[in-house]
C-alpha cells in the first residue's frame, strides 16, 4: 500500500516539476520582446 502512496507523490511531484518549468523559465517581465519577427495578419 505504502509504495502506491510513494508512486502517486512521484507522479504528483513529476506533474508539480513541470508545471512549474512551463509557468516560470520563459522570458522575464522586463524583457522587451524580440521585434525580429513580423506581425501575424
């Protein structure tokens, strides 16, 4: 029983961890966006 409870944490953990690189690790707020690429009609 105990080693589904562990399994579950893991997956909730995994889960957690990648919400967390999705949300936070992209540019910053004071960034200025990149004026490289044409606007989209």
């Amino acid at each position: 029983m105990w080693l589904l409870i562990l399994e579950a944490l893991a997956a909730l953990a995994l889960l957690g961890g990648a919400v967390w690189w999705t949300m936070f690790s992209g540019r910053r707020r004071d960034e200025e966006p990149d004026d490289e690429d044409p606007p989209a009609r």
